[in-house]
C-alpha cells in the first residue's frame, strides 16, 4: 500500500541485516561485472522466533486501525520500498537512514538494498505516533521519515543525501521495462 498522506510518519518495522546474497542488488553488479550467474552473499534468512512477535503485532495495529499503509521491503530492499510507496501515493518522503533498526553495523549498501525477511516499511498519522510506538513496544521499531508533498524521495545518510529523486523520475525508471513486454 503506498504512502498516502503528507505528514505522516515513516517508519520500519524489523531489524534489517546484511543479508543482500541472491537480491537484486547483487544481481544487478554481477551483470554490471559482466559475471551475471555469481550474485552471491549471505541470503537473507527466516528467524520464526523473530518474526512471529513481529507479525503479531502488525497484526494487532492493523486491526486497531493506527497504520495508513505497509510495505513489505523483501524485494529490492528498503530503497525500493520507499520509491515504490511513494510512487504508488504519487507522495514524496524524507527518510533518515541512520535511524533504520539494524542487528549491527551495515554498510550504506546493505542498509539501502539488504532484503532481509519480517521488516514492513508502515505510515501511521502523527497524533497517533505514542499509540503506535507501544503496538511495537519490545521489537525492532523506529521512525525513520516522514511523507511530503514535494514529489521527491529523500534519503539522507551519513554524509548528506544519498538520494535526491523526483518521483516522476522514478516512475518512469520503474515503467520503463514494462515498454519492451
């Protein structure tokens, strides 16, 4: 589900890893190297003792009606996430990528493009922010952005903006393998 309302908060659910083995990251290098059958890395792996406390919650929020929408972040990772809910929302965001719950240290690489399993990119109102913070009370949980109306996907890092993206910039990048089907 896209982002939908300028102001609300961005937030990732669940702990993102170093796990961009078989992602479309490495994918995407290894043709680039000209090695397209070597995508390795570490995998991203299932911890059910992680993600059912996770889900449950989810599910508890989503029941309670505090989310505005959800995105599951497996394919393409976090940064695709963010760009895809904001095209969908035709909505722009800021996002700081320090505050994105991590297990320890990842590069700005994994942070952006790991597809570890149980995380949800959620958008929630701000009035409801304390109601929300205590669904995910004890699990990875962290406010990491908010929406806006500017039509441009922001990702700050350490250093300053690792992204700076008109969303219809990414609109047509994300349209333009569909011209050749």
């Amino acid at each position: 589900m896209p982002f939908q309302f300028e102001g609300d908060i961005i937030a990732v659910v669940g702990l993102t890893r170093d796990e961009r083995g078989g992602s479309e990251y490495h994918r995407m290098l290894a043709e680039a190297q000209g090695t397209p059958d070597r995508f390795g890395g570490e995998p991203p792996r299932a911890r059910p003792a992680e993600a059912l406390p996770l889900y449950r919650a989810m599910d508890a929020a989503i029941r309670r009606g505090l989310l505005r929408s959800s995105h599951t972040p497996t394919l393409g990772g976090l940064a695709a996430a963010f760009a895809l809910c904001c095209i969908g929302g035709d909505c722009g965001a800021e996002i700081a990528l320090g505050k994105i719950p991590i297990d320890r240290a990842c590069g700005t690489d994994a942070l952006l493009f790991a597809e570890s399993n149980s995380r949800f990119v959620i958008t929630f109102a701000a009035e409801r922010a304390a109601e929300v913070e205590s669904a995910f009370t004890g699990l990875a949980f962290a406010p990491v952005g908010r929406v806006t109306a500017g039509g441009r996907l922001r990702i700050l890092g350490a250093r300053g903006w690792l992204v700076d993206a008109a969303v219809a910039d990414l609109r047509r990048a994300f349209r333009a393998p569909l011209r050749y089907l």
